[in-house]
C-alpha cells in the first residue's frame, strides 16, 4: 500500500509490506530480513543498487530474547548480580524509610 507516489518533483515515497511467514519455534533458528535498495531509472534501462541493510528477526520479535542470545555466560552472570545488587538496595532503602 503506497501513502505517496514518487514524482519529479518529490520523489520519496512510503511503501509498508506485509508478509505473513512462518517462523522457527525456537528463537536461535530465526533468520535474517535482508533488504535492498535499488533504483531504476529511464524506464529500467539503468538499474542501480543504492543499499543494503539486514536486520535481525530476533531483534524484532522479543528484545529479552535477543539480548540474552547476544549476552555471554559471564555477562549474564553479571546482568543477574547487577540485578540482585539493585534489589538488595531498594529493600535497605525501604528499612530506613521506614525507621524515619
């Protein structure tokens, strides 16, 4: 569905795909979403390629999942000791406002 036609004038445009696919149960299985752009001009006679992206599935389905994916066993240690750490500080935070 385009939202506006390229012209001379303003040749941008906006175009929206959608796809219904199947996907992998499991999360490291997830395939890349590799995009190009290309152009075409005076008809299709010249064909350029003005760029190339790819994006991870993972990163667009569940950011917990993609960050843990990425992380090693010692960072996810270290996410979970931050995690203890922070708990630890709200509950002596609560004890002393609750004494005052």
């Amino acid at each position: 569905e385009k939202s506006n036609t390229p012209s001379s004038r303003n040749p941008n445009f906006c175009q929206i795909l959608k796809f219904e696919v199947k996907l992998p149960n499991k999360d490291i299985f997830l395939p890349n979403l590799n995009l190009t752009i290309k152009d075409s001009l005076f008809g299709g006679l010249i064909k350029r390629k003005l760029g190339f992206a790819s994006i991870e599935v993972e990163d667009l389905i569940s950011e917990e999942a993609a960050e843990v994916f990425k992380l090693t066993p010692e960072q996810l240690e270290t996410k979970a000791i931050r995690a203890a750490a922070i708990e630890e500080l709200a509950a002596i935070k609560e004890q002393q406002e609750e004494k005052l």
